[in-house]
C-alpha cells in the first residue's frame, strides 16, 4: 500500500528502488486493484484491467 507521507509513501518506495516516482508507477500491474483512502476511510475502488 503506497501513501502521501511516511515509509510507504510513493517517493520513499521510489528512493528505496533508486527509481524516479513516475518509473515506479509506470511498473505497477494493472492487475492490482486501487483503493482511494480518504480520512483513514475507503472512498473508491478501481477494478483492475483485464484482458
């Protein structure tokens, strides 16, 4: 689970992969479900891609 801020934020993974933010992203299965966190609540899901 990525977050704005912390050790799972997108920068920090990105530093730890030594890749730039938008490398990382680019590198994430549009298999894997998104879930948008709003306040500590689930506020949207999106399917993954298939096909």
């Amino acid at each position: 689970m990525f977050a704005r801020e912390g050790a799972n934020s997108l920068r920090a993974m990105a530093e730890a992969a030594g890749w730039m933010v938008y490398s990382l992203m680019n590198h994430l299965s549009p298999e894997i479900p998104r879930v948008f966190i709003r306040g500590g609540v689930p506020v949207a899901l999106r399917e993954p891609v298939i096909g």
